[in-house]
C-alpha cells in the first residue's frame, strides 16, 4: 500500500497551507512569468485559467521586505505601490484552484517556488521555517531536523528551491 504524504494527510483534514481567508487572499504569495509558464506547459493545465491580478498592497509589499531584507529595492520595483502581481486563482472558500483532496493537483516539478519551499525560508543563508499551527509535519516536533523528514526534503533542496526562486524573481543573475 503506498504511503500517504503529510500533505495529503493535510488535504483531508484541513485547513491546510493552500487555503487562505478570503480577507488575505491579496497576500497569496506573488507568482512569477517563469512559475506561470512551468505551470501552463503541463497537458493538463493548458489553456486553464489560474491566476489573478492582484493589488500589490501596502501588506504584501511589506511582507515581501520582511522576507527579502537585502532586496528593498529591487522589491519595491518588482511590486511598486498601486501596482498589481499575478497570483495563484483562490476560490470563494480561499482553496487555491489547485488543491484536491490528496493535496496539490500540480506535479512536483510545476509547482510554484513558495509552495515547494513553504514552510520553510532561508535567512542569512541558512534554513529555518515559518511557524504555522494547521502544519502536520510541524504537530510536535521538536525541530527543524523533524520538520524537514516528515516533509521528505533536506538543506540542499531548501537551499536550490529558495535560489531558484530568486532567479525567478530576477533578485539575482
């Protein structure tokens, strides 16, 4: 019998990362031309719409300083204020257009960064993770070590996933 993933596990019992409250929807992490193309190139997904515009807000704008301190003004170009960023499609529920009842419907490889590298971020190079009580895999744990087995990825794969997210991004060559 195959195993069920922590995420699915997730999926089933809910709420789970890949839901929003309506009210943060314009929050949802920001999508870039490279992770819209990556996902419009799977079969499946062609000619489907999902993605929004969305504000960039006081909110997200701040958010986005918080994660990328050394970045302020590249931030501020790639989202100046009254602007708008493409975003993943939220339901009325705030359920992204891509959560089944097993978890993400997206392959591994289509996904955007921040969903792949969600819960965790790197700051001053080194991995740490985003403290978030609906988490299965962060349910008593005691560290990033456990965060990490139960969500079946290591530092290298956290590191290449943040780098490449920021190459996405265009923060860095």
């Amino acid at each position: 019998m195959a195993k069920t993933s922590i995420c699915a596990v997730c999926a089933q019992n809910g709420p789970t990362c890949c839901q929003l409250r309506q009210e943060y929807a314009d929050l949802c992490f920001p999508l870039s031309r490279v992770e819209k193309e990556t996902i419009a190139a799977y079969e499946r997904w062609k000619g489907v719409f999902f993605t929004v515009q969305a504000p960039n807000s006081v909110q997200l704008i701040s958010r986005l300083e918080f994660l990328f301190p050394d970045d302020l003004d590249i931030i501020k170009t790639l989202f100046p204020e009254n602007g708008r960023h493409e975003r993943l499609l939220t339901n009325k529920l705030g359920h992204c257009v891509f959560l089944g009842p097993m978890g993400c419907l997206l392959p591994e490889k289509a996904r955007p960064l921040y969903c792949r590298l969600f819960p965790f971020w790197v700051i001053g190079g080194r991995v740490a993770f985003f403290p978030f009580d609906l988490c299965q895999a962060q349910k008593g744990a005691t560290s990033l070590k456990k965060v990490m087995m139960r969500l079946e990825v290591n530092t290298s794969r956290i590191l290449s996933l943040y780098k490449a997210l920021r190459r996405a991004w265009l923060l860095d060559e």
